[in-house]
C-alpha cells in the first residue's frame, strides 16, 4: 500500500506529489525506460495528474521515447524554478531536454544536476511522480535516494522520539512511495533483481512489484521464449526470500517498441494488462 508522505518536510520542489515511484533495474537494455513511460501514460489515462523524472543523465531516454512539442526546459528567472515540459498531459523532465549539457561529468557533478532537476523544478499538484532511474545500484541510485531521504531521516528521528514518548507503534515515512523493478528471464537478471530489491529495502523503500519484460511472444498461433522461460527457483526466491507480492510478465510487443522509437507513447490502457495491474497492486485509487 502506498505509504503517506508529509509534505512539509519534503525539498519545496517535491511538496506536491503525492506519490514518487521509482522504476529501477539493474541492466541497461532491459525495458525499464519503456515500462516507466507506460506506467506514467496509463496512470494519467485513468485520470490521474503524472510526471516523470528521468534520471539517467548519461543516457536520457525520456526525449526518445517521448516528443513533447518544447523540447527545452524553461527557467522561471525570479523564483530560480524549472519548469517542466509536457506531452499529452504528462509533465517531463530529463536531462535531455536542459540543451547542450556536459557530455563529461564526474559524479559530484551528476548528483547535482539530478538533485538540482528534481526539487527545483515546479512540479505542481501531481498525484504520481514517475522516476526513471539509471541501471544499476551505484552512486546515481543513492544520490537520488538520499536526496529523498536526508529530510526523512529527520521526520524518522522526530517520529521515532514522539512515539516512544506517547507510546505509539512508530510509522515509517519514506518520500519514495515505492519502488517497481524490471527484469528480463535470464538467471544473470534475477540476481540482479534481489541487488536491486536488497538496496531498496536498505533504504526503506517497499518494492511493490518485479517486471519481467520481453519474456515471450506469440507468433503464427505458436508461443516463444526468446530469453528462455526463466527459473522459477529465481522467481520464488524473489517473491518469497524478498516478499516482492507481484511478479509480472511483460511479452514483446512489436508496437512497443515502435512506439518508443517514435516519441508517440503507447498507452496500455486496458484495466486487465500486465501493466495496468501494477498499479491496482500499488493501491492506485484515482
Ligand atoms: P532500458 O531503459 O532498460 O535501457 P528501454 O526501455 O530503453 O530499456 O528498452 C530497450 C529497447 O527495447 C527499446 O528499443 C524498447 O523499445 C525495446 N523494448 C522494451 N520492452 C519491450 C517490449 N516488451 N516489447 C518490445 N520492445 C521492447
């Protein structure tokens, strides 16, 4: 269940979201880019007020995958805020769309750009805030998280004295509502995932739900496992040993990637898709 955030105590960018996803993966090429652009699109198709953060600043996918019609992001000079750009409906922000930024950074520098795109820019009211993470579980990952949970570990400090002195069970309050990981069936993949799972759990983040992309496709009445069908050893041990409640298989569709390729995003729209269930497993109520 997605978990409350106190606004208050969030960086003035973030204090109205109500919810910040990250989609996250341990490879590059695994879909994740795809399966955040599709979450973000069919959230917003169900009425939803979205935006997505992508967070890879080495290789941002999000200008690719879509076109917004301004494809720069605007300064507000006064307020020293960042304004998003947006395509059908869906507010974006990528390094992609800052202009010519540095091709070469160190990592100092990269955790600046992201902290600085992400809790200055104007989000405004937003119900869910997409994060496309980069692959892996290095610096990037935990520059983000902790830009999201310095301001935690204050609440957690403030919370956790207020309810030993009243007597309170503590609740925990992470500004990542939840996390959603993608993977492809191979063996190496699914070690990867219980990385990914390990490091979220580290920072109090619940992941909600493992997405195994381009398991198969259909193709002349026949089924194909181009990656083969998975272990299923692998697959209990991530849904057991982490407690991950979804495992969710995500064909090739050729439209997919058409789409993708394209910058006009596919909406799997219909309630009883893979993608769709995610988010009924996330609690979405909008
Ligand atoms: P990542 O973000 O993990 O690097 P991407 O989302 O950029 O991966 O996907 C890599 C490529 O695979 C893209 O060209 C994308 O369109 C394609 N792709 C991803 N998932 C699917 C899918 N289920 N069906 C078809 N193509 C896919």
């Amino acid at each position: 269940p997605a978990r409350p955030i106190y606004a208050e105590q969030l960086p003035a960018g973030l204090q109205t979201i109500s919810n910040i996803v990250a989609v996250s993966s341990c490879k590059g090429g695994v879909g994740k880019s795809t399966v955040a652009v599709n979450l973000a699109y069919t959230l917003a198709d169900m009425g939803a007020r979205v935006g997505i953060f992508d967070a890879d600043v080495y290789g941002p996918s999000l200008p690719t995958m879509v076109s917004p019609e301004n494809r720069l992001l605007l300064m507000n000079p006064e307020k020293k805020t960042i304004i998003p750009t947006e395509y059908s409906g869906v507010k974006l922000v990528s390094f992609g769309f800052a202009g010519q930024g540095r091709a070469i950074m160190r990592g100092p520098m990269v955790s600046g750009v992201i902290n600085q795109l992400l809790t200055t820019t104007e989000w405004g009211e937003l119900d869910y805030l997409i994060i496309d993470m980069p692959p892996g579980t290095g610096d990037i990952q935990l520059t983000l998280c902790q830009v999201l949970n310095w301001w935690t570990s204050i609440v957690l400090f403030l919370n956790h004295t207020l309810t030993s002195v009243i007597g309170l069970e503590p609740s925990y309050i992470v500004p990542l509502t939840a996390a959603v990981i993608v993977t492809t069936p191979q063996k190496l993949s699914f070690i990867d995932v219980a990385k990914g799972v390990r490091m979220f759990s580290k920072l109090k983040v619940p992941c909600v739900a493992v997405v195994e992309n381009m398991c198969h496709f259909d193709a002349d009445g026949k089924r194909y496992y181009p990656f083969g069908r998975g272990k299923n050893v692998d697959k209990l041990m991530v849904v057991q040993q982490f407690g991950i409640p979804h495992l969710f298989d995500l064909p090739i569709r050729p439209t997919l990637s058409a789409s993708g390729d394209s910058g006009v995003p596919e909406v799997v729209a219909d309630p009883q898709s893979e993608v769709s269930k995610i988010f009924q497993n996330l609690g979405v109520c909008v």
